[in-house]
C-alpha cells in the first residue's frame, strides 16, 4: 500500500509505525505543517509543506502582537492554520496514497479530506474510545462531514453508562518497538535507584511535584534516589521556565540528586532508558503519552497520573502505579512503594517488557487498521 500522513509533525513516537510499514513493503510518505528541533528523522524524511502565505501573516499578528505572552498561543496554527492549497493538491495527485491518516479536526485535515476524498482517509485524534456522545449543533456536524468519518484513537477512556463508542470509532494503541529485555538491562547504576523524567519544560509537567516528592521519599527511607530530568526547552516560555526549575533546584539544594538537561535528541535518550530503574510521568493535562512505553521497551516499570489518555497501558501493581493527578503525596506514596522493594522493580520491570511485546507493537498497530480498511469496503 501507500500511505500517506498529515499531521502538525512528526513525532519520535511514529518511528516504529513508519518502520512497521516499510518492513511490510509499503510505502510511506508523512506531511507536515512544520519540522520540530530534536526529533529523530532516521526513518524517515517528512515532506514539511508549512501554511498557506496568507496563514503565517495572520498566525504572525496573533502570536508576536495580540498573545504575544500567551504560551497557548503559539499551537493556535495547529487548529486554525491551512496549508498552501495548490502544493498540497499536486501532492496528493501525483502520489496517489491508498490510505490518508490525518490528524484532527483541523482546517488543515479539511483541505487534506476535500482533497484527497478518492483515497481511503482515516481521522486520527486522542479523544476517548469512550466518550460523550458527538455535538449535534450546526457548527460540529459541519466539520464532520467535512472531515473522515472513520476515526481511530489510542486513548481507550473509562466505560460508563454516560459514555458512549461512536460509530466507526476504533482503538489503535500507540506502539514502539522493543529496546532492552529484562535480561540485558543492568539495573541500579552506582547502587542507586534511577529515576528519569521526560518533558518538555512547560509548568504542566508538574517538574517541581516530582522533585519534592523524590525529596521526601528520601528523607522518609533513606534510599538513595537519584532523578534525571529531560526536557525540551526550545521556544522562549520553555527557556523562561526551565530557568525557573533551575532555581527551584538551587534553592531548595537539590543539586545533589538531580540532574537537568535540555534539548537532548531523541536518539541519545536511548542511554538514559538503559540506566533507568523508574519512569515517572507527573504531567497533568496529558491527553495521550507514548514516553510509558518507551520506557517500558526498556524493562523500566512506570508512574504516572490517573488522568493521564493512555494511563491504562499502565496496569496497576503489575507494570507500575498510578497516582492522583496533581497530588504530591500521593506521588510520594507511589514512588515510595516502588523504591521499597528492588526485586519488584526488576519484576515490574520484566511485566513491563512482555507488555510491550504483547500489545504495542506494529502487529498490534496493522491489525486495527486492516480491520478498519475492511470495515471501509
């Protein structure tokens, strides 16, 4: 087959899906509205088509004069912007993809639907298998209508008797492919226990929860923990606040168990992973996270919040916690649990593992969407 993306960017985590599909023999060419700074492009090149010149002189006057000191404003292209018309069409009429995956319900997705109707189009979003049941005013059924009416999300949601499965709505969890087997990985470097955090430097990632929690897990067992952050500080609101997490670290001296980096890429975190013991997420707001899965690729058990899309490839107990969104204590009480017992963080580690074999792997990924180009015929 081929299959085209377009999405905002390409993101580390569609590596094993692009290398699942040209394993297979098909062929894959991925769109995007922009390059991102540390991504790992290895796998593929994408074909960045950027906004429509009239576009970029709209997102310029909303981003740098009307918001100019509003974090949010800089994804307002995401949503709002569209491409340059006459490129994208060109594209797809000369490419000719069996499948368009598209991401979201964009102005972008719509051109890209209107466009390219004779291909088999696929809308992707991280909205809940279970959800509430779609809007029926004019405005939301407009923009179904001209977006893909078939739907996949990795973001299984919670079943309730408010919630409903949409019709063509299909869960296709994230995947990675596997990195480290229990058998390989050497655990507790320095005979401390590793704890390593990933994301950007936004104050949603909650990156000062996490220090004071692992501080006081510390006072309260004695352990020797000690905590790597990595983040993206790329665009001035990130630079702005990791200077703030600087500081906090300063002053609270914790210079002595904790590690900050920034802009490191995506192909050198590889080495953190493999001298990881824990993997703490403790963002809020987190719609869908792949960086659980990677990490347990690499026999790392994880922590993350409750509220967290994909916190169910998280199963409780067995390959790691789950804690109270936004509650340091309860973080504290869950980082304290693991760290209490090395043997089951080598067990939690190896669950982990097998996890990653059994349910988020190319295979995993290809079946929902055969099952969704059969349902198409």
């Amino acid at each position: 087959m081929k299959v085209m993306y377009i999405a905002p960017r390409f993101h580390t985590n569609q590596s094993a899906v692009v290398k699942g599909w040209i394993e297979r023999g098909d062929e894959v060419l991925f769109i995007s509205y922009y390059a991102a700074v540390i991504e790992d492009y290895s796998c593929i090149h994408p074909l960045v088509l950027g906004f429509s010149p009239v576009y970029k002189l709209i997102d310029k006057v909303y981003v740098d004069v009307i918001h100019r000191n509003d974090l949010s404003a800089l994804t307002f292209k995401i949503k709002h912007g569209f491409p340059p018309i006459l490129r994208l069409r060109k594209v797809i009429q000369s490419w000719k993809p069996d499948v368009i995956i598209m991401r979201d319900r964009t102005l972008y997705t719509i051109a890209a639907y209107l466009l390219g109707k004779r291909s088999k189009c696929i809308l992707y979003n991280q909205n809940p298998l279970w959800d509430d049941a779609p809007k029926k005013d004019w405005a939301h059924r407009i923009v179904q209508r001209l977006t893909p009416e078939y739907r996949m999300t990795p973001v299984m949601g919670r079943k309730s008797s408010d919630k409903i499965v949409a019709e063509h709505s299909y869960y296709i969890p994230l995947i990675v492919e596997p990195q480290c087997s229990p058998e390989n990985k050497n655990y507790f470097k320095d005979r401390k226990i590793q704890i390593l955090c990933i994301g950007k430097f936004e104050p949603r990632k909650n990156h000062k929860m996490l220090m004071e929690a692992v501080a006081k897990v510390m006072q309260e067992t004695g352990e020797e923990i000690h905590l790597t952050i990595i983040g993206e500080a790329t665009n001035r609101h990130q630079k702005q606040f990791f200077e703030e997490v600087k500081n906090f670290v300063d002053e609270n001296h914790y210079e002595s168990f904790v590690t900050l980096l920034t802009n490191i890429p995506r192909d050198l975190t590889n080495h953190y992973y493999l001298e990881t013991d824990i993997f703490v997420i403790p963002s809020t707001r987190e719609m869908a996270s792949v960086s659980q899965l990677e990490a347990m690729s690499f026999s790392i058990p994880v922590i993350c919040s409750d509220t967290n899309g994909t916190s169910c490839y998280v199963e409780e107990g067995k390959t790691g916690y789950l804690f109270t969104d936004c509650n340091m204590e309860d973080l504290k009480r869950k980082i304290k649990e693991m760290v209490s017992d090395r043997k089951n963080i080598v067990q939690m580690g190896m669950n982990a593992y097998q996890s990653v074999l059994e349910n988020y792997t190319f295979k995993n990924y290809y079946k929902g969407i055969q099952q969704m180009l059969n349902d198409m015929e």
